[in-house]
C-alpha cells in the first residue's frame, strides 16, 4: 500500500467517523419549505395586524382577566384566552406545517444516502434542541400571560438560535451559523419594538430559504444530477 492509499484510506474512515457522529440527513428543501412556510404565516398574521392597526383593538379580541392602569398594560392573560386569537392560531399552524414538511424531506433524503434517520446521533440532536426550545416555550408562554407581546419575536428568535448552536454539535456544522444569526436577529428586534413580525419573517423565512439553498447546492445538488 502506497503513501496515497494510505491517504484515501484514512479520508475514507474520517467520512465514516463524522458520518456516524452526526446527523447527516438533514435535507436543504426542509429549510427551504419551513421558509417558505414562515413566510405565508408571516403574510397572514400581517393582514390581521393591518386590519387592526389601533393595537389596543387586537388586544381587546383577547379575554384579559385584569387591566392594571398605572403599568398601562393587560395582566393576567389566560392561555385559554390567547390560544383563541388568530394570530396564535397563524403560529401553531405554520410551525405544524413547518415540521411536516421538513420531516418529509429529511426523510426522503436518509431513503435516498441509506443513512437512518432514528439512531444515538439523532437522539442526542434531538435532545440537545429540545431543551433550549422547551424552555423558550415557557418563557414565552408567560410572557403572553403578562402580555409582553413586544418580547415574543425575538424570544422566538433567541431560544431557536441558541437550539441550533446546541444541536450543531451532531449535525451540519453549518448550521451553527444560522443559529448566530437568529440571535443576532433577535437582539436587534429586542431594540426595535414594534417591527417584531418583520424580524421574525427574515428570521425564520428568508434565513432558512438561503440556509437550505446553500446546503443542497453543498451536500444534494451532485446527488440530484
């Protein structure tokens, strides 16, 4: 065995190695769909909100339990009541929408590469995201209940970033990329109140259709031809 059989050899288990270590099958039509799928939810939740441009009119469609006028602001939104305003129905839509699809391309790409989709390197990226993102929920969560609206798009914003750096670990390192610039997003929406939706639109939509564009053309465009 010569010196550059040597070199392919020890290539070729390097690529076995990181193959076994990460969650490879990450298709870049899911970013590109759950992009897409953001932005029609974005589209959506805009048209509520220039229907109703006096917010005060959007909040009153919420069943608030308590109005503290010296804050100036809603107390105690029940979750109940929120999850019945279009705008949080929009939301769960567009996630729900966003997941299937990107399951179904990542599925159809493990098919494709015989790289199985369930395994220890899955799991641990799956762990590994849904702890950031939970806790995010959460916080969310009670920040409806206090109605803190303005914080809401970058809170979305900064827990999936730091998700995506948490689980780049075990997948496409490229990944951690599009986490850095989910937090960078949020940081600059935190400072812009009011333009949350935009943010959250460039975030979560056009990011991820320039994210996925780039890793097919990367890792699938060869395989596609």
């Amino acid at each position: 065995m010569n010196s550059q059989q040597s070199l392919d050899t020890l290539k070729d288990i390097k690529k076995m190695m990181e193959r076994s270590s990460r969650f490879i099958s990450l298709s870049g039509w899911s970013g590109v769909a759950a992009g897409v799928c953001a932005l029609i939810g974005a589209h959506f939740a805009n048209d509520i909100i220039s229907r109703n441009k006096n917010s005060d009119s959007l909040i009153k469609k919420i069943d608030f339990n308590q109005y503290d006028a010296s804050a100036n602001r809603y107390e105690g939104v029940s979750l109940q009541s929120y999850m019945g305003n279009s705008l949080f129905q929009i939301a769960i839509v567009t996630l729900v929408a966003a997941v299937i699809l990107a399951f179904t391309f990542t599925y159809l790409r493990s098919k494709k590469t015989r790289t199985p989709i369930w395994g220890a390197t899955s799991k641990k990226l799956l762990i590994s995201t849904a702890i950031p993102l939970v806790a995010g929920g959460l916080y969310l969560l009670q920040l409806m209940k206090f109605s803190n609206f303005g914080l809401i798009a970058p809170g979305c914003l900064l827990f999936y970033g730091l998700a995506l750096l948490s689980g780049s670990r075990y997948t496409i390192g490229e990944i951690k990329y599009l986490g850095y610039i989910q937090i960078l997003l949020a940081i600059i929406s935190m400072y812009n109140p009011g333009y949350g939706l935009y943010f959250w639109a460039i975030g979560f939509g056009i990011m991820h259709i320039i994210y996925g564009l780039v890793m097919w053309y990367k890792y699938e465009r060869n395989t596609e031809q």
